[in-house]
C-alpha cells in the first residue's frame, strides 16, 4: 500500500501515464473494464478521499482539495506530467486539476460529467438519500439512472462487487456530494489549452448529455463522441466502443 499524504494510491504498467479520477463514493478498483485497453500506458489509479482505502476524514474539503490530491499522487509517483481521465464526479476534479494546474495535464478525458450542477439537472437529491444504503443495495436503486436499459443483470452484479470489495462509509460519499454540489468553473474552461475528450452516454439519465455538449461548447480543443446504448455507466453499458474512444484519442494525444 502506498499513499501520497494519506491518499492511497498505486501504478501498473509503462509507458505515458494516465491518471484515472473516479467518481462518486467509487473506489479504485471499479476501473477492472477500463484497465485491460491500458496496457500500453503507466496507469496511476487512486482512491479519491472520502472513499475506499484513504478512508473518510472528518474535516470538510471542496474539488480544489481532490485536485491537490490527484497533485499530490502524481509527485509520489515522479510523473510531472499526465493524461487525466476523470468519470463523473472525477470529471470534476479533472477539470479543477487542469485549470489550476496546467503544466501536469497532457490531455483531459471528461467521461459522464459535467460543468458544474447550476448547469445541470440532475437527481443530486435523490443520490445524497441513498447514501446510507449498503453499496450493492446502493446500486441496485440506482441502476434504473445509471445504466442503459439493455445493460445485463450479469454486468451490473460486476460493478456491485467491485464497489464492495472496498467498504465506503455514508460519511465518506455524503463528504463528497458537499464538495461536488456548489462547484462551478463552467467560466473558465476556455482557458483549458490541451487537447479534450468528452465521452457522454446517449441515454445518461443522471448527468443528460445536454451537460456534455455544455462542456464541448465551452472548452477549446475539444471532441464531444457520443456513445450510443450507454447510461451513465458508459464503460459497463458499452465497455468496447467507449475504451475504443478513449484509446484512439491518447494514441492522438500522446
């Protein structure tokens, strides 16, 4: 186990690094369908504070302080510089990491998220309620909103047993929505100078693809692709198109 003041964190393979920021009260070990098309890259994956093996912490923190810990993972690490994913919530801290650290982003890589929630409509409400729920059970709830619906039961039960091989308490994610709730740099994304990838779920119900072409719109250098049949969960309802975007963009971008 390694950690980068407190946040823990590891690295698999060689090559360019990829940094990948995962979403809501999501450990690390979610990203088991995007890690295998990686395998030309160093991926640097970490569990966000809040969440998983860094744990919950009593004091409040806001996106500014996941983007100094996303900063502080990669100096552990001796990478300088990344190619940054961020899903969701992750998304999020992506884009803070970028626009107040722009000499670590190579390229961003904005999946199922958004600018900030005044330029969203989503069921914020309804997710902070069902924080309390076991995260299998939490899944289950929330699947009618996350995923396309087409997505095999099958599927879905992977994602519950990846969420719930690290245990996140209710603290930890309700930390989290506080931080992600009042956050807004839809302003400043025109200062973002890096080639950008924004993937977004034809049918995402939780964070509407009009949130996305928001996001296109807004920041320079970018590409909106679209994927069809997928929800929220764009890398469970259609793991091989989505990871095919990703790839071919950071085999542009590198």
């Amino acid at each position: 186990m390694r950690t980068a003041k407190g946040i823990w964190w590891e690295s698999t393979g060689a090559g360019a690094p990829v940094l990948l920021i995962n979403g809501l009260g999501t450990p690390s070990t979610a990203w088991f369908r995007v890690l295998p098309a990686l395998r030309d890259y160093r991926v640097i994956t970490f569990d966000n504070r809040g969440v998983g093996r860094t744990g919950h912490r009593s004091e409040p923190f806001d996106i500014a302080t996941m983007a100094s810990d996303a900063v502080d993972v990669l100096d552990a690490a001796g990478v300088s510089r990344a190619h940054v994913l961020g899903l969701s919530l992750g998304g999020l801290v992506a884009q803070e990491l970028a626009l107040d650290h722009p000499g670590r982003v190579d390229s961003l890589m904005l999946v199922s998220t958004h600018p900030g929630i005044p330029h969203l409509t989503v069921v914020a409400s309804a997710v902070a309620t069902m924080a309390a729920l076991p995260p299998a059970e939490r899944t289950r709830t929330l699947a009618p909103i996350l995923y396309a619906g087409k997505t095999p039961a099958a599927e879905i039960a992977r994602d519950e047993e990846a969420a719930g091989a690290i245990l996140t308490t209710p603290e930890g994610i309700r930390s989290q929505l506080l931080a992600a709730t009042p956050w807004d740099r839809y302003a400043d994304l025109h200062q973002l100078d890096v080639p950008v990838l924004i993937l977004h779920g034809r049918d995402d119900l939780l964070v509407p693809l009009s949130a996305g072409e928001k996001l296109a719109a807004a920041i320079p250098h970018s590409e909106l692709v679209v994927v069809e049949t997928a929800g929220h969960r764009v890398f469970t309802d259609q793991t091989a198109t989505a990871m095919e975007a990703i790839t071919s963009f950071l085999d542009r971008a590198a």
